[in-house]
C-alpha cells in the first residue's frame, strides 16, 4: 500500500467530505495523489451513502503541495478556516 483516503457522509448537511488524503513519502510527486483522487471523486459521484453533489476537505494552509492538488481538481475554497485549516469544496455536476 502506497496511500490511503477516507470518504466522510455527513447526513447533516449533506455533503460528502475527504478526509486524511495521504501518499506515502518516498511515492510523492509521481501523479499517485492526482490519481488516488480523481478515482476518489468517481467514486463520490456514484452517490455510495446520499444525494449530494458537495465534497468539501480541509487542508492546512501550509500545504502549498496539497492545495495546488486540490486546487487542480476544481476544489475552491468556501471562506470557512478551522484554526490553521482551510474549507475547500467541489461541486459534482
Ligand atoms: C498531498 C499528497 C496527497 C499529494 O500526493 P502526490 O502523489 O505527491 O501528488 P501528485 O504527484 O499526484 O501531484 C499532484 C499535484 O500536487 C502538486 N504538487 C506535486 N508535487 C508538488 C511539489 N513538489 N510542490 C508543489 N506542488 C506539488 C501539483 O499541483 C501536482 O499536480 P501536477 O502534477 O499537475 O503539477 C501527498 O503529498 C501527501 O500525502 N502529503 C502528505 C499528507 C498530506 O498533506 N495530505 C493532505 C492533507 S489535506
């Protein structure tokens, strides 16, 4: 195993939320993460727990690396921050 990611349904809201996306160190920067979530996304839009077409993250604001990933993808952020964490959000169309 190389990486991980959790997919999160919060009934509450609702929204999909990606939680812990991680690489291992000595695999980074070779397209696993790029990858790892475009298939996490796929995955998202076959709506496995609830209708939602939202899919928010956290990242910490540091993360120039995982921001630009997310980013990439589409993923804006909201304006929401949790302490040195920033809200970022997709919509799936
Ligand atoms: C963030 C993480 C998941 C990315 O995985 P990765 O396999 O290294 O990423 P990729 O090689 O697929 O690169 C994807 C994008 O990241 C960005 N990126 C990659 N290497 C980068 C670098 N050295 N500096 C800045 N951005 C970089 C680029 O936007 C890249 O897209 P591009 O290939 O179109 O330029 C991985 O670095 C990681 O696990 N980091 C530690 C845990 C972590 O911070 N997780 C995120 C929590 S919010």
């Amino acid at each position: 195993m190389i990486g991980y990611v959790m997919v999160i349904y919060d009934y509450d809201i609702p929204e999909y939320d990606i939680w812990h996306m991680m690489i291992d160190e000595s695999n980074q920067g070779h397209g696993y993460g790029s990858i790892a979530l475009d298939l996490t996304i796929e995955y998202i839009k076959t709506k496995p727990f609830g209708t939602s077409d939202k899919v928010t993250l956290t990242c910490n604001m540091d993360n120039i690396h995982a921001l630009n990933l997310y980013r990439n993808k589409g993923f804006k952020e909201t304006g929401a921050m949790d302490e040195d964490e920033i809200e970022l959000s997709l919509m799936l169309s």
